[in-house]
C-alpha cells in the first residue's frame, strides 16, 4: 500500500550529493588492494534513488585465507609494539577520517540513504572512537605484582587474543566498524574485518586512506556474502576470537560455527528497546525523545526507541503529543537538507520486510495512528508510523521490525510495566521517564537491559560500555570494556623460594 492523499509525509528532493568518491575495486589484503580469487561481484546500491553506485568483489574462502594468513604474520611485530605506539597509528586514524570528514559522509549516505545529519553524527563519532581507543591503549593496565602465595610473586599480563575476524552490519556501516577496529588494534591484535555485502563503501575508503599509517597485515578487509566470507572467518582456525554486529540469527550461526575450534565470540545482536513512561513523566519531553530516539536513522537502529510502555492515566495525553511530533517529522533524501529526519530503507528487501510487518499489525487489528504505508519512489521510503492501542503481548511488541515503527501500550502497575519490558528475547536497551528519584534509582535496576537511560535515550559516549543481555548477545563495544573483551590475562607465577 502507498500513501494516501492525507498523509503528513511526502519525500523531500530538492537538491542531490555531490558525487561520492569510490574505494578501490579488490581485496584489501597486507596493506594494499588485490584481486580477490572469485570472479563474482555484488551490486552496491544507493537506496535512496535505486540507481547501482559500483560493484564490489562477492569474496571466496581463499580471499579470506589469504587475508587470515596477512593478519597472523603481522600479529608479532604489532603486538610487540608499546602502547604509546599504537595509540599513536590510532590518533593518525582519526586525523584521516577527519581530515576526509565530507569524502566518508557523502559516500555513507550514498550507500545508505541516512540523512545527511545522521551521516555527519556517524563520521564524528568513528573520529570520537579512534581517539578514545588511543587513549584508552595506554591507559589499560592490570593488577600491580603481588604475592597471593607464599615465596611467590604474580604478574599478571594483558595480552592481545591474537587474529580477530570481525563482521559488521549495514545501519552504520563505518561507524560500526570503527567500534571494532579501534579496540581491537588498541589491544595489539591484528584483524580480518567483513563489512555488509550491502554498505562496504567507507570501510573500503577507510583502508584506501590510511594504508600508509598502519602496517601492512594489521588490518585485512574482504568484501562478501556472510554465507561465504563471514561463515570462513567464523571457522578458521587461525581466527582467535570473531565479532559480529549483527542479527540474532547471524550471532547464533556465527557462535555455533565458532564453537568447532572453540574459538571466543563476541556478539552485539538485535534490539526492541521498551521506553516506559510514568505518570509522573515530563510528557513533552518524553515525546520528543521517542521522536528523535525512534526514528533515528530511519529506526534502523539496534538501541531505537521503537516500544513505549505508558502509564494508563497519562496515555491519552502522551499518544497525542507523539502523533503531533511524529507528523511533523520531516523524509527526504540525503540531500535535501540537514533538517531531514528519516531517509531511505537501506534495500528493497528490508523496505518489503517492514512492510510486511506493518501488514501484520493491521491483521492483528491495531490503530495505525499516523503512518503505515510506503511513500513514493524512486527510493526506499516509508512513513513514520505510529501504532496504538497495543495490547500486552502482541507480536509488535516483542520483534524487531528496524524501521520507522513505534508501538504504544499501556500499563497500570510499576510491577506490571517492568516485567512486561523484560518481556522480550532482547536486552540491549530501555529507558525510563519519571520526575520521581527514587523510582528513576529503582526501576534501571530492574530491567535487564544493558543500557538504561533515565529521561534521556540513545545518548551514548565512548567512556560507557555498549552492549547486550540474553538474546541480544554479550560482548560489549566501547569504553575500557571493549579493550578487555579484545584481550586476555596471563598469570606468571615466580617461585622465589
Ligand atoms: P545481518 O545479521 O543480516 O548481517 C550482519 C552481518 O553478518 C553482515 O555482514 C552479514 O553478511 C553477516 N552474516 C550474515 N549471516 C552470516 C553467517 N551465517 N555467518 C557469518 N556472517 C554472517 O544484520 P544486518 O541486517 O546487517 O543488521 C541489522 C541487525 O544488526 C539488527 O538486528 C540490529 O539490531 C543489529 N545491530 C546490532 C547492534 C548492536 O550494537 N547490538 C548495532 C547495529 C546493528
């Protein structure tokens, strides 16, 4: 179904990029671009005009050999460098991207369609990344030596895992592995990275750009289905740990196929984040950071604000301000301005998934308040929507749709709100609105969410750690956190006797 004629949304045009600045065509294998093995290729698409950007090599099983075999040769000399050294190629990272800043947002929000302030916050937080990973590499220390028996003296070591094979997602495709990248090689590891076979462009870029700052083999990039290149890094036996950002579905393949050379993983998976306001809430507040928070990169975000929870007595009230805020929001492609607020769905696939998804909610008999059908191509638009009148339980509810999609339910009790936010296979985030201190200290402690915010949501720093509960996995990104998970301790144990 299109919009109809009494929509709020049309998508704004005016005005184009200029022409994205394209990576090299290869494998980015020991510091330079290499044929890949496979003669196959994948069509790279701009989602918002439909139009094919450039092809990208479908990567085979010996690209990623070959890349693994780069990665393991170099881990010595990487890992024996100082922290003070790493964290100096990382500083120079940033200065590139910084440097490139309008180079890597144009080309994301040509591969992505995400407006282009979503592009900028995306660029300005992988330079952020970088240099708190410089930091955080000469910060990380462990326990000072001790004796814990008698005639004897512990050291405890920090050592980099060895080779990590790392596998991003489409939503932000830099940014993601920026999370990735800067942490890995801030711990001394070295690393096989696979972007989205969708959105590989700024990763490719990213490799082009500072080939001359880190040395050959440290970073390896191979473009490629996960089928084929993300199932290879996940079984290889030379791969130490694999990170994937990514479904839950993909988390779990990629765990299973680890578990054959018991490898360690690491998995930042899906979301369905409850926001739940109470009675007491700043209403408006609340609307407009369901508003930003919900429809952030098209609600193609892991952490987005897509499930309200609201308390009986304030939902008629509530409801009315976010149909005002979500009416207003403003759809267009990249170009037509920085006060676009949703851009594109990132393929025809994912537009058709969402729009199946809202086919089921008005099977299911709920309220489409604003929104619910798609808008006019060439592009993969669809209208902020809102659904209402929820009840406990609904599908809704409890899947990720990842898209411009916010349902509301009410709820009577505290008791009843939290355990229905626990409701979910997912715990990656929630919020929590309430002028009341001791509920704002009380109910974060209750819910099993990674990150809880208070009064706020999607706000996130790079001192913080970023990470999951149950289904939405258990490796953590960002902060000090991040540089554990990428290495480990070893105990030496001196006998002084
Ligand atoms: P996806 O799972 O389809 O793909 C993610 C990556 O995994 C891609 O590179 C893909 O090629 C690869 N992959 C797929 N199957 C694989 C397999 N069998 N073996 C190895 N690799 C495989 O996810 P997506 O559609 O790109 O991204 C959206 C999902 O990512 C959502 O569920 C979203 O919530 C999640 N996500 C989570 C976070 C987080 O921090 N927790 C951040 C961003 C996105």
């Amino acid at each position: 179904m299109t919009t109809t004629e009494t929509s709020p949304f049309t998508v704004r045009r005016e005005g184009t990029l200029p022409a994205p600045s394209l990576p090299p065509f290869g494998q980015f294998i020991r510091g330079e671009f290499v044929p890949s093995t496979s003669a196959s290729t994948f069509d790279v698409v701009n989602p918002a005009t439909e139009e094919v950007l450039v092809q990208v090599p479908s990567g085979s099983v010996e690209d990623v050999d070959a890349a693994v075999a780069a990665a393991k040769a170099a881990t010595a000399d990487w890992a024996a460098k100082t922290p003070k050294d790493r964290s100096a190629v990382l500083l120079r990272i940033a200065d590139v991207i910084e440097a490139n800043r309008e180079v890597f947002e144009t080309l994301e929000a040509a591969n992505t369609g995400k407006p282009a302030a979503v592009a900028e916050d995306d660029i300005s937080s992988a330079i952020d990344t970088f240099r708190f990973s410089a930091g955080a590499a000469r910060a990380f220390t462990t326990l000072g030596a001790d004796d814990y028996a008698e005639n004897h003296t512990s050291v405890i070591f920090r050592e980099p895992v060895g080779v990590v094979g790392v596998i991003t997602p489409w939503n932000y495709p830099l940014l993601m592995a920026a999370w990735k990248i800067a942490p890995v090689l801030a711990a001394g590891n070295t690393m096989v990275l696979k972007p989205s076979e969708q959105t590989p462009l700024t990763t490719l870029k990213l490799a082009e750009l500072i080939a001359s700052e880190v040395p050959a083999g440290v970073l390896n990039i191979v473009t490629g289905s996960g089928r084929v290149v993300g199932n290879r890094i996940s079984e290889h036996p030379d791969v130490d740990l694999v990170a994937i950002t990514g479904s839950v579905g993909s988390g779990q393949k990629v765990a299973a196929t680890a578990a054959s050379s018991v490898k360690r993983v690491h998995l930042e998976l899906g979301g369905k984040a409850p926001v739940v306001v109470f009675d007491d809430a700043d209403l408006e507040a609340a609307a407009k950071g369901v508003r930003s928070a919900g429809f952030w990169n098209g609600g193609q975000e892991c952490g987005a604000a897509c499930r309200v929870l609201v308390h009986e007595s304030v939902a008629e009230k509530f409801t009315e301000l976010l149909i005002r805020e979500v009416s207003d929001i403003s759809v267009g492609t990249p170009g037509a301005g920085d006060d676009v607020e949703v851009g594109s769905m990132i393929s025809k696939a994912h537009y058709e998934r969402v729009l199946a998804a809202l086919d089921d909610v008005r099977k299911d008999g709920l309220t489409i308040a604003v929104g619910g059908n798609a808008l006019e191509g060439p592009g993969y638009f669809i209208e902020p929507t809102v659904v209402t009148d929820v009840p406990a339980g609904a599908p809704i509810t409890r899947t990720e749709i990842f898209g411009p999609v916010i349902s509301v339910e009410t709820f009577t009790t505290d008791q009843e709100a939290i355990t229905r936010a626990n409701e979910t296979i997912y715990g990656l985030a929630a919020s929590v609105w309430t002028s009341n201190s001791a509920r704002s200290l009380s109910v974060p402690r209750r819910l099993d969410f990674g990150t809880v915010w208070v009064n706020s949501h999607l706000v996130i720093a790079n001192e913080v750690p970023w990470g999951g509960f149950k289904g939405s996995g258990y490796g953590r990104d960002l902060s000090i956190y991040a540089l554990e998970d990428f290495s480990r301790t070893k105990h030496v144990m001196y006998n002084r006797g």
